[in-house]
C-alpha cells in the first residue's frame, strides 16, 4: 500500500515539472525591497524628529526636597547600645555581690590586729584571693568575656563610627 502512495506521488511530481517564474519576478522583488528601504529611511527620520523635539525630564524640586528629607530622616536614626541599661544594671549588681562575698565572708586565715593600713589591705586581698578561689570557674570566665564584649562595644561605638 505504501509503494502505491510513492508510486502516486513519484508520477504526480514528474507531471506537474519544475515551477517557472514570471518573467518580471526578479524586477518586481528588487522594486519592493528598495520600497521597503525608503520606508526604513522616513520612519528614521521622523523618530530621530520626535527625540529632537523631546527634552530630558529633569524632576522637579519638590520631588528633590522630599527624597533629600528622606535621607536626613534614615541618618538620624537613634543608636540605640548593644547592651541595655537593665543589662548594666544586672552586671553592676553581680560584681558588687561578688566583691562584697569576697571581702566580707570570714577568712580561714588568722588576721593579725595591726593599725598598719598596709597590712590591712593586704589581709583584705588576701581574703579576697581566698574568696575568689571558692567561687565556680564560670564566673571569672562570664565576667572576662563581659568585659571583651564592653570592650568591643565600646571600640565600635566611639572609635571606629566617630572617625
């Protein structure tokens, strides 16, 4: 069945032969393409006549003046600290309570009762040092740490924004 389709097809091509053109063809597609090129070249000129006549928009100044308040209103922005003054208030209270357990608790040490201001104080270091040793590892460890943190904030707020 498919070779009779071939066949039908094969002995239709051979009748209707190869296509002639008329014998203007060539004229009549060369015309129209030189046409077209006028046509490119007038609509050229006419848009390079409309972007002549148009101006840049320049926006106006109180398009200006509300982006500018924009701006100084994003730059005051308040700093607000890293660390909040309850924070502060927290660490302050804690050193206070360390310090105070170190100097007030009682010595397994005997003190010596002298009026010699330096041997007091030294007595009173001495009770601190012993103080602090009984104290958990992780409060000179946090108390440190705070103060790197202080440290950092303060370098980075004053030092380094300022200049």
């Amino acid at each position: 069945m498919e070779m009779d389709k071939e066949d039908i097809f094969g002995k239709l091509i051979q009748h209707a032969g190869p296509d002639k053109t008329s014998p203007g063809f060539t004229g009549m597609v060369m015309k129209n393409i030189q046409i077209e090129a006028e046509l490119a070249l007038e609509r050229e000129a006419v848009l390079e006549t409309i972007l002549l006549k148009l101006q840049p928009e320049s926006p106006s100044p109180l398009f200006q003046k509300a982006i500018m308040a924009q701006i100084a209103m994003s730059e005051k922005k308040s700093e607000e600290p890293i660390i909040s003054r309850k924070a502060w208030y927290l660490v302050a209270a804690t050193v206070l309570l360390v310090i105070g357990f170190c100097v007030t608790g009682q010595s397994d040490t005997a003190v010596e009762a002298t009026p010699d201001v330096l041997r007091e104080t030294n007595n009173i270091l001495a009770s601190f040092s012993l103080r602090i040793v009984v104290l958990p590892v992780i409060y000179p460890i946090a108390m440190f740490a705070l103060s790197i943190l202080l440290f950092a904030d303060y370098f980075v707020r004053y030092r380094l924004i300022r200049h």
